[in-house]
C-alpha cells in the first residue's frame, strides 16, 4: 500500500464497533509504556525552563553555553524523529522503543553528574536521540496494537494527555527538586524514571513493518544534518538574527534540506515518499503540528520568563502556570474522544488552533504590578484548545500515511512540531525583546503582549490552512 491509497480527508472515526475483540494483545501494556515514555520525554524536554540560572552558575557556563542547554534537545529530537521512525517501523517498533528509554536513562544520568558544560550538553543531545526513539516508535505501537476506530481514539487521546501532561509535571517537577536537593537531583530522578519504562517495554508485542523498507541512509543523514542545522541556528538567533552563528547554519540547512528532497525524489525507497505531499490528511498532519510549535510551544516555553520579569514571581510560582494550561489540555485531550464520531481529525485540529488563539489572545494586557490571576482564564481557554489539539495531531499523524509506515508518520509529524517549535521560541525571544519601555519590566510586558497577538494571529493562520487544504491540494 503506498502514500497515494490512503483516503484524502480525515474522516470521524466511526468505521470500526467498541468491542474488546478490537484491540490486539498487549494493547494496554503498549499504551502504559507509551504513555508513561511520552510522559518523561516530556519532563526531560521541558526541565532547563525554570532551573536554567541555577544549572549554568553550578556549572560555570556562559551565555552561548546557556542557549545550547535549551537548544540540545530539540536539535537531537528534531534530527532522528523521521529517521527513528523509519527504523521503527522496519526494524521493530518495540526494540526501537526500549533503546529509547534505556538510552534516555544513560543521557538523563550524564547529565546529572556532568563535571562541566561540555558533557551536559552532550547528556542534553543524547535525550533529544533518545526522546525521538520514544516518541515515534511509540505513536507507532499505538497504532498497531489499537486498530483504527474507537480504541484506536481513545488511547490517542491518552498520548495526547501526557504530552499536557509532561509538559505541566516537567517545569514544576525540576523546580521542586532543584530548590530541594539542587539541580542535578531532577536529572538522576528523570533517570530513574526510565528504568520503569524500559522494563514496561518488554511486555508490548514486537511489530514491524510486513514488507520493510531498507533504510534511506542518504536521506536519514541529509534530513538529519538539515534538520539539526536549522534548529541550532533558529536557537543562536536570541541574541540576533544577523551574526554568523545564525546565518551560517541556517544557510547550510537550506543547501542540505534541498539536497535531502532531490534525494527523496531519486531513491527506490525514499524515507518520506514524495507522493504524501499530495495527500490532504498528511498536509493537515504537518501544519497543524508546524502550527502548535510556533504558536504554542514556542509561546509557552518563553512564558515563564516574561512572567517572572512582568509580575516578579518566584521559579515554583511560575511552572504553577503551566498547570493550569497543561492540567486543562491533558484533561481534555482525553474527552476528545467524544469528538471523533463527529468530525474528522483535520477538522478537530483546525478547531484546537482556533480555541488556543482564543485563549492567546484572552492573556494580552499583562502589566508590571498585574495580578498574577489575571493570565488563568486566558490559559485555561487555550489548554482546551491545546488538549483538543494534540488528539487530533495524533490522528492525523497515523491517519494520514500507511498502517505499515506509522512509526514513520509519527515521526514526521513530530519533526514538524519540534523544528516549528524553535522557530517559535526565537521568534517569541525576537518579538519580545525588540519592544521598548520606561524601564526592563514595562518594555518585557509590551513585548509579551506582542507575543500573545502575534501566537493568536499564527494559530488562526493554521486553522486557515487546515480548512482549506482539502481543495488546494492537487488530487490525482
């Protein structure tokens, strides 16, 4: 079955009944592991938001070396995703997965006892490798082991609720133990969290691919090089877009994207089948996801910084916002299921990005002095659209490419997320900064208000785009 059999709009997914006798053996150790691996790639991506100060004084590390301790991850993630999902679904998803988690254990505790900047760093690239392992073998598990339909839904919606989930728990979990027992104590409990998941792992079913691909190395080592070079420049551009640092990767990453697309074109078995740009239900896939981490991860990973320099509130206070957006869109990413048998997931997530832009724009008006209450109506309302969002992501992303190749969808639609969301946090660090005021705090609040119209403004670009793809896209 290839790109092209696959149905052209996300329908409701009503085909399949609710009975037991859908769900393969091994369904729901599949969707503990899965669930709990998401869960900690999720802390483990979020953990330097609110303990970055304390982490760069203990290791003596300047300010170039600070960027990189948030950039490492995403440039590790958004490189290996696609690639880890090709592997996945040829070598085996289950193996895939377990070498996740049992490498995210060894890069979590790297970290944790790193002696200075330059190990961290590599612990922090290690556990993007690792995260991307998890992360599109696991959507991948998922989706073998829950035939499409109902169950198929509802535990979708459950990985959509711990992607809320992780990212709620993480900056409030590394807070807590950093003012507890220092800084590297959250690093060796994110190890020791591992451990379960890889245990976990041994009790889910090995699926592969039926007829597997050989591995695209060509296009695995271009897409990842790319890939990585675009991410690493979008995170030097907080200190400009103009400087050398920025420019040359970026420039490279253009050359080496455009030769990974001629590659694509001209080999037997491409890793992303050129064919899949002419299928709306992956084109929904991909700008939602590109969408969500532009506007709202990029957002939100920048939010506790503006807060804490707006409204003068202390690291624990500030990751207590996240629970709020984040409880919110766990919650309701699981209550989505109630969605699916009424519309398809293309159109969900277009009603996600529309309820975040709600939510976004709800905060605008923060202000030196404000009450630090005054952002929760604002971040409820967008947790649902977020909640409403990640299940449909988690559709699209298994919907729109073969049964055989889902591991590879996953990992396509995550490589959009995560690359769409360094660009959003440098463009959230550029917006904001480039504002002007009677004093620091004055100038950081016009900057964050910008970055509210501006994250409202992209989400409803994206549910724009979604609507309209079905009768933009060339049909065959």
């Amino acid at each position: 079955m290839d790109a092209q059999a696959i149905p052209s709009t996300a329908a409701p997914d009503t085909a399949v009944p609710d009975h037991p006798g859908d769900r393969s053996a091994g369904a729901g150790a599949a969707l503990l592991a899965v669930g709990l691996g998401t869960l900690l790639t999720l802390m483990a991506f979020t953990a330097p938001a609110t303990t970055l100060a304390a982490t760069a004084h203990g290791l003596h590390s300047g300010a170039v070396a600070q960027t990189w301790m948030l950039t490492g991850t995403p440039v590790g993630l958004a490189a290996l995703l696609l690639t880890m999902g090709s592997v996945a679904d040829a070598r085996g998803r289950r193996r895939t997965f377990a070498a996740g988690a049992v490498l995210l254990l060894f890069a979590t505790a790297l970290s944790a006892a790193a002696p200075g900047t330059a190990l961290f760093l590599a612990g922090r690239i290690a556990q993007g490798v690792a995260s991307a392992a998890v992360l599109a073998a696991g959507l991948g598990l998922i989706a073998d082991t829950h035939p499409a339909g109902r169950h198929r839904v509802r535990a979708l919606g459950v990985w959509g609720a711990t992607v809320g989930g992780g990212i709620a728990v993480g900056p409030v979990y590394a807070a807590v133990m950093a003012q507890l027992w220092g800084w590297r104590s959250l690093y060796w409990g994110l190890a020791l969290l591992a451990v379960p998941v890889a245990a976990l792992s041994a009790a889910v079913p090995e699926s592969r691919a039926a007829h597997p691909r050989r591995l695209d190395l060509a296009g695995a080592l271009t897409l990842g090089a790319g890939t990585a070079a675009l991410v690493a420049g979008f995170g030097e551009s907080r200190s400009g877009w103009l400087r050398p640092a920025v420019l040359v990767p970026l420039a490279a990453a253009a050359l080496v994207l455009a030769l990974f697309a001629a590659v694509e074109r001209r080999v037997a078995e491409p890793m992303l089948d050129p064919a899949l740009w002419r299928n709306p239900t992956f084109l929904a896939g991909g700008v939602g996801a590109l969408t969500t981490g532009l506007a709202v991860v990029g957002l939100f990973s920048y939010l506790p910084t503006m807060v804490q320099g707006v409204l003068g509130t202390g690291a624990i206070a500030t990751s207590l916002l996240f629970v709020v957006w984040s409880g919110v869109s766990a919650v309701f990413a699981l209550l989505s299921r109630r969605l699916a048998p009424h519309m398809g997931a293309d159109t969900q997530a277009a009603l996600g990005l529309g309820i975040s832009a709600v939510g976004q724009a709800a905060m605008y008006g923060m202000h030196v002095g404000g009450s630090y209450g005054r952002l929760f109506p604002g971040l409820a309302v967008a947790g649902v659209g977020s909640g409403i969002l990640n299940a449909a992501l988690a559709r699209l992303a298994v919907a729109g490419v073969p049964t055989e190749r889902s591991a590879m969808g996953s990992g396509a639609n995550n490589t959009a997320r995560y690359v769409g969301s360094a660009l959003g946090v440098a463009l959230t660090v550029s917006v904001v900064t480039a504002a002007h005021g009677p004093s620091p705090a004055t100038a950081l609040a016009a900057g964050a208000n910008h970055a509210f119209l501006l994250s409202a403004a992209t989400c409803l670009a994206g549910t724009t785009a979604i609507l309209l793809l079905p009768r933009l896209t060339p049909r065959r």
